[in-house]
C-alpha cells in the first residue's frame, strides 16, 4: 500500500523533538504516511519558496502543535501556503500535559487532536 507524502511543520525553536517522534512514527510498519519535507530553519531570501515545494510535494500538512505557538510565524506561514495550494491539513496536539497552543493562522473551526497513533492514522485516512 501506498504511503501518504506530508509535510510537517512544526516550531523548530522549541518543538524539533516532536518532529522527531513523527519521524519515528512515519518508520513504523504500519505507518500509512511518509515524510516528504518539513519546516524550514534557515532563514533564506527562498525559504517561503521552499516550504511552497514541499508543501505542494505532499498530500497532507501536520501540524504539530506546542506550547509556543503563538511566536511560530514560520508555521503561519505554512499553513497559509498550504491554504492557497489547497493541501489539507490538521492541528496535532504535541504535548499529552495540555498547553498546546492552536498556531494564529489557524481558523477557528480548525480542532487540534489529540496525538495517539490510533488518531494519527484516521486523521492520515481523511478522519476529520
């Protein structure tokens, strides 16, 4: 079967060990998603450019949720691009302690999930 490409985007000044625990869950067996690209750290004059590539690379953005959201202008960004390519995406919890924050580019009607790897999968499997 198929893997479903995504891209993650995350806050890389607080979170890279969430992205690196869906790394680990995209290796599993039973994974129904690869990794195509993930947010951008450096900051170039081409990094929107980028991120558009490999957001329009995947089939689905996640998005991973911390607790310093609300200074992730990156992460806005993305979801932005995402938006104007049409590739959908969803909000994942990124701490089970709570204090995750929805990013600001997020629409109100966007609900963050809890991150379990049963939920991963239905939300990979257009559950939402």
């Amino acid at each position: 079967m198929a893997k479903v490409p995504v891209f993650i985007s995350f806050d890389y000044d607080h979170d890279s060990t969430l992205k690196e625990f869906i790394v680990g869950q995209a290796k599993l067996p039973d994974s129904p998603f690869e990794i195509t690209d993930h947010s951008i750290k450096e900051a170039s004059v081409d990094w929107k450019e980028k991120a558009r590539a490999g957001i329009r690379r995947a089939d689905q953005v996640i998005v991973l949720c911390g607790k310093h959201m609300n200074t992730a202008t990156g992460v806005n960004v993305e979801i932005g691009i995402a938006r104007d390519e049409k590739t959908p995406y969803f909000l994942l919890a990124g701490y089970s302690d709570g204090g995750n924050e929805k990013p600001t580019a997020a629409l109100d009607t966007d609900k963050m999930y809890k991150w379990t790897w049963e939920n991963l999968k239905n939300l990979i499997a257009g559950g939402r």
